[in-house]
C-alpha cells in the first residue's frame, strides 16, 4: 500500500511514530494495534450506550 502524506501526519498524531518506524519494529506495530483494538471496543461501547438510551 502506498502512505500518502495525510495518512502519515495521521499516524503520526494518533500514535505518535511514523509509518516506517511502525512498519520496522514488531513491538511498534502491537502498540499501535492494541490501542486500535481498545478504541474500536470502546466506541462500540459508546454506541451501545447511546442506543440504549434512545431507546428507552
């Protein structure tokens, strides 16, 4: 895949590495994976909630 210049800044202001620091080191890569993992679970959560309380 190609890095465009806005999916660098992206990465940089999300994860705080650029693309070839996480593409070189496995460790970077789990970090930045991890913290994708928790976000997506806690805004599904978030919707969870917040469509629980539309439809009450």
């Amino acid at each position: 895949m190609k890095y465009t210049s806005d999916m660098e800044k992206a990465m940089e202001q999300s994860h705080g590495m650029n693309y070839s620091e996480y593409e070189r080191k496995f460790s970077n890569r789990m970090k930045v994976e991890k913290r994708r993992e928790r976000d997506y679970q806690l805004s599904k959560k978030i919707v969870a909630e917040a469509n629980a309380q539309v439809h009450k």
